[in-house]
C-alpha cells in the first residue's frame, strides 16, 4: 500500500509541471492514460495483490501460490501437453518428482489406471505439511480408485534366484524432503529391494491399499545420511513374492543412536511364496536401534532358505533383533517359515493374540517377553539341523506365557525348551501334545507351570 501512496504523490508532483509546459488539451490525454494506470493498481489492491492484470503483476505469496496445482494427472504414454493439468494431457511417470513439487500442500498427484512399464528409480524429494500431505494414489480420469495401475520393472519373471535371475531396482525413493506424503492404490510388480525406500526422508508417510508381486522387498529403510524416521504407517498391502523380505526399518548394526521410531503395520499379508536362494528371506525385519513398532492384524507366511540337511535353515516371519525395544503384536500370524514364525530379540516386547503355525520354531525368544492368548500349532521341520518347538526360549529370556493355546501331534516336537538357563513362566491356558513337554539344559525349575490343562493326544 506504501508504494501506491508514494507513486500517487509522484504524479501530483508531474502534473504542476505539465501544467506549466503543456495545454489544457493536452493535459486531459495524460490524465485519461494515468487514470486507467490507476484503475488497474486499485483492482490489483481489491484483489489481494495477486496475479497479473494486463502485464502489469505483483509478487505477493498469495500470487506464487496461485501458481501451484490442485491436481495434477499421470498416465502410461503420457497426453497432450504433458502438463499433467489434466487427464487429457496427463505427465510421464517420471514426471512425478516434478509434479509432488508442483501439487499444492493437500493437493494430489493422479496415476491414471494402466500399465506402466518402469525399471529405474523414482526419486521424490518434495512434499506436504502437517495436516495437508500431498496423496499419490491411482485413479481413473475423475479421480475414483477403481482398479489399480501397475509398475511394472524388470526383475526376472518368474522368479529366478541370483545371479541367474535378475533382481530389479527400487521404485519410489524417498529423499530428504518428501514427507508428508500418502501412497495409495498402486500395484508394483517385478521390482528389486524396494517398492518403496525410505532414503532419507524424516517421515510422515502413509502407504495403504497397494499391492506388490514377486519383489526383492515391499519395504526398504536405506538412507545415504540421517536414519532418524518417524510416523510412519503401512496399511492394508498385499505382497505376492519376495526373495528379501516384505518389510524392512533400521540400520544394519546398532549404534544408539536415531532410527525408526513410531511405525504402525497394520493389515498387511505377506507371502514369499517360497522364493528361495537370495539368502535370506524374512518377513517383517526390525533391526538397528528402531523402537516403538506396533504390527496390527498382519501376516507373514512361507519364507524359505534351502541348504544342506547340516546346515541350519533360516527363514522367519517376523524378526525383531537384540538392540531393538518397544514392539507390540497384535493379532499377529506366522505360518510355513522355515525356522521361526516369531524370533524376537528386542526388549520390552508384548504380543497379544498371536498365532503361530507349521514353522521350525513357532515362537522363539531372547529377551524378556510378555505373551498373551497365543496359538501355536503343529511346528514342522522341513529340513536341515534344530529341532522342532512350539516354544524356544534361549540366552537371556524371561518369557511370561499367559492363557495361550498349544496344539502338536508330532512325538518330537517339544512344547517348552528352555536353552542356555532362559525361564519360561506358563500362567493359564491348554496344551495339548504327543512329544516332550519340556526340555531344559539346566534346571528344570526354569520352566514353571500354572494352573495350565495339560492333555497328551
């Protein structure tokens, strides 16, 4: 407003000196080109200082935000202008780097339905704020997720193990930068360590209704700096194959400090489908110095690791490593793994409802563990050294087993073993058995029972 007022005393200034110098005639021409000078500047006024009226603009924010999308649209082949400001002139997928940056906060980028066929990387840096994340998710032309566009990369189809086959690249990479940010309703398939790879983003991402089939990983944690990550959510996937894993937070060694934090896996189903040989698959991997993970009514069947009948064979479906703390199971399952359906080392773990079925181990603990209404049912070697359990407990573990239910018709399977001087308390519940009860290396009063029904079948 200043310099309107500062402009307006400039011309009263040069009309007193046209008024010596010109005649009146002439003066009426200047002031009708200085009126519709004027005219223009009070609609730029009236309307918040934004845009541009007839070349003349003003820079306010309120005008640089003008600028950004709403809504911006991505299609197979790409159309028109490519502009992505509208279906009909939908961007490249590798425009959507470009096209997060463009989205206003709230705002959306569309994937339209189709396949794309797309092996490199995508590596997004850009995002929402608090309250307004920018969705990523696929749709038809006027916006309703109906089926699911599919990315589809070069990993070798049908699986084939390393070095024969061919691993594939990740897909979505998420620098510093891109948080505030949902992913939905997208299928990626034949992808390498990483449908989505949380690469230095700080967090604040939601992955919910996505698919994935035959991937090295679903999920990735890999930063080239900082692996501090936090609020982070994983809904409702579905993963199809995976030689790797499906998901995967934390550093490779524990150094006390940052890590993933704050994690909810919920409604997730994860099948490896016994893609063997890439040495080797687990299902959910919490490792590093993450803490505070909740997995919520979430699966993990069927990872496999293949070796000689001398070897131990790994292979769980959910693994928790020893500098790891906070993690809470609720309404969890594991079946066909070929060592643990649950090998957690962290501290302060709690599971509630779990269930485990036809794995090696189907529980097996390091640390202290409070274990409520489980279900463990027929563990099942499928080759190599170790022995069957419904319950392993081994090195330091304090594990507190409260009315669960234990059900196996092998003779050699053991219900309860107690390794290397580790307790198990058993409060409540039913087993029922044909093989060993319990089996210690030390004292048998490292396993106490109460008030649990026993029944040999």
């Amino acid at each position: 407003m200043k310099k309107h007022i500062v402009l307006l005393n400039t011309v009263a200034k040069e009309v007193r000196k046209w008024q010596r110098q010109f005649s009146n005639k002439a003066l009426m021409l200047v002031f009708s080109s200085l009126g519709f000078v004027l005219a223009l500047l009070l609609a730029q006024f009236s309307v918040g200082f934004s845009g541009c009226i007839m070349g003349i603009c003003h820079n306010s924010s309120v005008g640089q935000a003008a600028t950004l999308s709403q809504i911006l649209y991505i299609s197979p082949q790409g159309a028109g202008k490519r502009d992505g400001s509208s279906a009909q002139n939908a961007g490249l997928l590798t425009d959507l780097p470009a096209f997060v940056s463009r989205v206003q906060p709230g705002g959306e980028v569309r994937l339209l339905t189709g396949v794309y066929k797309y092996s490199g990387n995508i590596r997004i840096a850009s995002g929402g704020s608090a309250g307004k994340p920018i969705t990523i998710h696929g749709t038809d032309a006027s916006g309703l997720e109906t089926s699911m566009p599919v990315i589809v990369g070069d990993r070798s189809s049908p699986y084939q193990a390393p070095p024969q086959g061919k691993t594939g690249n990740s897909l979505f990479n998420l620098l510093p930068g891109a948080s505030y940010l949902t992913f939905r309703n997208i299928h990626c398939m034949n992808q390498g360590n990483g449908c989505f790879v949380f690469a230095g983003t700080k967090g604040d991402v939601t992955i919910e209704k996505t698919k994935a089939t035959n991937v090295q990983r679903f999920i990735e944690h890999d930063p080239s700096g900082s692996w501090d990550l936090a609020n982070v959510t994983i809904r409702n996937a579905d993963i199809q194959g995976y030689s790797k894993g499906a998901i995967r937070f934390g550093k490779s060694k524990p150094s006390n400090q940052a890590d993933a934090h704050n994690i909810l896996i919920e409604q997730v189903v994860g099948d490896s489908q016994r893609q063997d040989g890439d040495n080797f698959c687990m299902g959910v991997h919490l490792r590093g110095d993450v803490h505070h993970v909740t997995l919520r009514r979430t699966t993990m069947n069927n990872c496999q690791q293949t070796l000689s009948n001398k070897d131990y064979w790994n292979g769980d479906g959910f693994t928790a490593e020893a500098n790891v703390s906070d993690i809470r199971f609720e309404d969890t399952s594991a079946a066909g793994n070929t060592d643990g359906g649950y090998d957690i080392k962290a501290k302060n773990t709690v599971l509630i409802r779990a269930k485990a079925a036809d794995n090696k181990r189907n529980f097996r603990f390091w640390s202290k563990v409070d274990v409520q209404d489980c279900v463990g049912i027929e563990p099942r070697c499928r080759g190599g050294s170790g022995c069957l359990a419904q319950i392993y407990a081994t090195e330091s573990a304090d594990v507190t087993l409260t009315r669960c239910t234990l059900k196996s018709t092998n003779p050699l399977t053991r219900v309860f073993q107690s390794d290397k001087n580790a307790k198990i308390t058993v409060q409540g519940g039913t087993v029922q058995h044909r093989g060993i009860l319990q089996k210690t290396e030390g004292s048998q009063n490292l396993i106490k029972m109460s008030s649990v029904k026993v029944e040999v079948i």
